[in-house]
C-alpha cells in the first residue's frame, strides 16, 4: 500500500540540511506514523510495488530514491520526469 509523506524534520547545519525522518500515512487505511529517512529509502527500494508520494502546492508527485556518487541514498520527487523539491514544501514536524 502506498504510503503519504506528510511532513519532513530537517537536520544539519546552517550550509546544509538534509531530510532525517519523515511523517506519512498509509493510503487506504489511515495507518500514521514517522520513520527515519534511510528506513523509506530501504522500504522503497525492498519492492518495486512498495510506492511513496507527496502533496505540494495541490500537486501530487512520486518519491523516488537517488543515489549520489558519493554520500548516501536520499529521497526526491519526480513529475513527469522532472525533478522536484516538493518533499522540502511539506510540513516540519
């Protein structure tokens, strides 16, 4: 079942943050509850029919995991193939 990321909490410092746990709800069921980042990335990438999306400004996109060169897996939005920042325009928690 899908899961609704519904807020972000950002760690870092004033150079860069970055998304350490996210907020969701289970999409059916209702199911809530707030992970941290690397555990969506694992649940994400365990199953290719395991999916997340985001709501931003009334739009809704996919998340997907990116692998940087160096540093670890993070997780980003896409909309018809274009990449997005919405994860950042959620809700801190």
């Amino acid at each position: 079942m899908p899961l609704q990321i519904t807020a972000i909490r950002l760690q870092g410092g004033p150079t860069h943050r970055h998304i350490s746990r996210l907020q969701w709800r289970r999409e059916p069921g209702g199911e809530t509850g707030d992970s941290p980042r690397e555990e969506i990335v694992h649940w994400l990438e365990r199953c290719t029919t395991n999916l997340a999306f985001a709501h931003a400004d009334d739009t809704e996109t996919t998340v997907t995991v990116v692998h940087p060169a160096e540093g670890p897996p993070y997780l980003r939005t896409v909309d018809d193939r274009t990449w997005r920042d919405d994860l950042l325009r959620l809700p801190r928690f």
